[in-house]
C-alpha cells in the first residue's frame, strides 16, 4: 500500500468532503480516504498495482471539483 496526498480545491463545505470522499473510497485499490477541509487535501491509501494517483485525480475531477497531487503524506510514498 502506498498514500497520496492529493490537493483538492472546490470544497465549501463537510456535504463536499463526504462526496470527495466517498468517490475516492469507491475507486478499485483504494483502502482508505481521509479528506480534510481545512487543509484542502486528501490522504489516500491505496494499492499502486491496482490504480495510480492520476486516476483518483480524474475520478474527483469528474465531480466537479479540482486536484493534483499535493505532496508526499505522513504515512509513505506518493
């Protein structure tokens, strides 16, 4: 397992966490994602042999709001 953190912009509000939040978990690989308001980011563990940090991008984006991989989290790789 590795973990991304991704920079999420767009999100006012905790509906717009729970929403970015419940897209990431729902991607194939992903086993846990914490997203974080305040901060505007989102940390994201996944298994890099089943999906890349490109496809949570895309899949966040496909709910209207922007991301880009924010740099590297506590918890490991990128």
């Amino acid at each position: 397992m590795e973990t991304a953190r991704l920079k999420i912009g767009g999100m006012t509000c905790g509906h717009c966490v729970e929403t970015v939040e419940k897209v990431l978990q729902n991607q194939g690989g992903v086993r846990n994602a914490t997203v974080h308001l305040d901060s505007g980011a989102a940390d994201v563990e996944y298994d890099a042999g089943s999906i890349a940090p490109e496809q949570l991008i895309a899949a966040v984006e496909a709910e209207g709001y922007t991301a880009a991989i924010g740099g590297n989290s506590a918890g490991g790789a990128r």
